[in-house]
C-alpha cells in the first residue's frame, strides 16, 4: 500500500509539470533543457564522491537520459501546440506500448492478455478523443509519441535501476537529458529549425515555476520512481500513469479552463481511460490468485 501511494505521488507531480510547462513561456526544448541542467547540477553537488561508477554503467544511464530528454521535449510540445488536457490523453497510450513492448524486450516478461487489453481499452478512449477533437490532431499525435519514448525509456530504466543508488542515477539520466538538448538546440541554430524562443532569461515568475519543476518533479519524483522500480513492474507503474489525464484535465480546467474547449467526446474517452485505471489492479490481483 505504501507504494502505491508513493506511486500515485509521482503521478501527480508528473501530471502538474504539463501545467508547469504552460507556465513557462520559453521552447520545450529550451525548458527541458534548463529542468534536466539543473537538476543534473544540484544532485552532482550533492554527490559529489558517490558519483564515480562503471564507465558503461554511466554511458547507458546518459544514453537512457538522452531518450527521456527527447520524451520531455515532444511532451512540453504537445502542451505548447495543443492544451493540458490533451496532451495528458496523448500520454495515455504508453500502458498500451508497454503492454506491447516489454514482453518484447525483456525475455523474462511474459505476454499478458489483460494487461494488452487493458492497453488497447485506453487506445480505444484516446481514439475517442482523437476523433472528436479535430483541432487537436497534431497534440494528440506528438504526446503519443512521447509516451512511446516514455515506456521505452521505463523499460530500459527497470533493468538499470538495481546497479546504483537512486540518486545517481537521476544524475546520470539529468546529464543525458541536458546533452540531449543541448545537441538539439545547437542544431536547431544551425539549421533553422526554430527549437528555440526569441529570449532565454526566465521572468522571476518563471524561475518560481522551474524550482518546483527541478525539485519537486524532477529529482524527488524520478529519485523515488528509480526505487520504485525494483519492487513493482513496469507495466504497473505506467499503468497508474493513464491517471495523469485526470491530474491535468482538473489543474487545466481550474488553472487555464481548458474543459470549456472540449466536447462531449473528450469526456467519453476520458471516463473510459479512468474506468480501465481503476479496474487494472483489481484484474491483476485476479489473474494472480488463478494462478
């Protein structure tokens, strides 16, 4: 029980940094950016001595950071073009990924029928959205994207999550994530592609919301994610994660009134993504007691 309560914690600061996000005036990539740099430093002061590891260890926790930061950026996207609230359904699908994708990626992790089930359900109320909200497409595309990155990063994350302390690893990840963005936006320079804002300073408003963003979402959130890790399945963690859509569609509804620009489907499609939440841990206690 302690877990699960641990667990919907996380769920819920990971649901506020949408709206943290649409407070922020700056690029996505340019907030990821700042979020993962600063993080990355405050826990290397911490650290300091505990953070010299295994040369591959530390390269596969950067290279797993890379993959979270480039999840951040299409995330932070997906609130920018669309709302809150669609990008915390877009972000729904990754229970239905992880279903398909850890069984393919971990020998050890067997087909589960309900849990792909459960996944297409969620797919199924996304649809519903997806169809009904036209002006949204683009949202709801990039944030499903994201959470595919989401659910590969998470199944990566579980086999590592034993070789360090939780803190460390955060770093390593953080470090990652800002390479990543750093990367992108030097070539985005470059190029022209636009992956910045015309200012990089934060108002003082701002750097209030990125200190919760850092502190509170970032490194306690992901530190007792890491532990979490190695007492609960990946599925299970991202599934509980379906429960972002309701944290962000009742922050955008009070914060930005984001339900004054949804019909009728976004409410359908949303209740069917709650129901299948709140029916996964019920399912799965079943199976386990068949067998």
């Amino acid at each position: 029980m302690r877990d699960f309560l641990k667990l919907h914690l996380v769920v819920v600061l990971w649901g506020f940094t949408a709206v943290l996000g649409n407070l922020i005036d700056l690029s996505a990539a340019q907030v990821v950016f700042i979020r993962s740099s600063l993080a990355a430093l405050i826990l290397a002061v911490m650290l300091r001595r505990f953070l010299i590891i295994d040369r591959r260890l530390a390269m596969a926790l950067i290279g797993n950071g890379m993959l979270l930061g480039a999840h951040w950026v299409l995330f932070f996207l997906a609130v920018k073009i669309s709302t809150v609230s669609i990008c915390m359904v877009g972000m729904a699908t990754v229970s239905f990924w992880t279903a398909v994708l850890e069984p393919m990626m971990i020998a050890k992790q067997r087909w589960q029928g309900v849990n792909l089930i459960l996944g297409l359900v969620v797919v199924g109320g996304v649809y519903l959205i997806y169809r009904g909200e036209t002006q949204f497409h683009a949202g709801i595309v990039v944030a499903s994207l994201s959470a595919l990155l989401a659910c590969v990063f998470s199944i990566f994350n579980g086999g590592l999550s034993g070789h360090a302390g939780e803190r460390v690893i955060v770093m390593y990840e953080m470090a990652g994530s800002a390479i990543f963005c750093a990367l992108a936006l030097g070539l985005s320079e470059y190029f022209g592609w636009g992956l910045a804002s015309d200012r990089w300073f934060p108002t003082l408003w701002e750097w209030g919301w990125i200190a919760i963003l850092v502190l509170a979402c970032t490194i306690y959130a992901y530190q007792v994610y890491v532990e979490l890790l190695k007492r609960l399945s990946v599925f299970t963690i991202n599934f509980a994660n379906n429960l972002e859509p309701v944290y962000g569609i009742l922050l955008g509804s009070l914060l930005f009134r984001d339900h004054q620009r949804m019909g009728a489907s976004f409410f359908a499609g949303t209740a069917i993504i709650v129901v299948a939440v709140i029916a996964q841990p019920w399912l799965e206690r079943r199976q386990r007691q068949r067998r």
